[in-house]
C-alpha cells in the first residue's frame, strides 16, 4: 500500500466495472497503482441512500452506477485511514460509513 488514493478500476473491465451482487453486498475493486483493491458497499446501504427499501437485485448495476462517486469516495476514505476487514484485507462498506459523510 502506498498511502495514497485508490483510483476506480474502471479501466480495467469490460462496462467499466467489476461488479457481483452477491449476499445482500455488491463487490468491486479499484486501484492503488497497479494493486488491485478488494471493495463491497451492503446494499441495504445503497438502498438507504437512495430512500428505497429493498431495492430488486435485477437494478443493483444501475443504482451501483448512480451511487458511484459517493461510493467510491468513501472507498478511498476508510483505504486512506487503513480501515481493512476480512480476508483478503479489503474495504467493506456499510450504511453508518455513509451516515458519517452526512
């Protein structure tokens, strides 16, 4: 890690984004340099952002790209503060990293 800001890894991938909804969390990577970055925002967070409840997981890529720059910069909040979860190290987003923001 090089302390410094992790960058979308939207160049990288095919629709400009790795994204997998998966157990109520939607995962995608950005970059620090060339490292890859492990990321996941809950979606019941993209889902309070929005004021929705329960959003279907047929739109979750849209609401991901609506809410991307809001996701993104708190990504690279909690990289910059070395806040890592699980294993592999990665960035776990929820709705209270949000509500901070506020």
């Amino acid at each position: 890690m090089t302390g410094g800001t992790i960058h979308s890894a939207r160049q990288n991938c095919r629709k400009g984004l790795l994204l997998r909804d998966t157990r109520m969390v939607v995962l995608f990577s950005m970059l620090d340099g060339n490292k890859e970055i492990p990321c996941a925002v809950s979606t019941s967070a993209m889902d309070d952002m929005e004021g929705v409840v329960r959003a279907k997981a047929s739109p979750r890529e849209a609401q991901f790209m609506r809410l991307r720059e809001r996701i993104e910069a708190c990504a690279n909040g909690k990289y910059q503060a070395t806040e890592f979860e699980g294993t592999p190290p990665g960035i776990v987003l929820c709705s209270i990293e949000f509500r901070k923001l506020r």
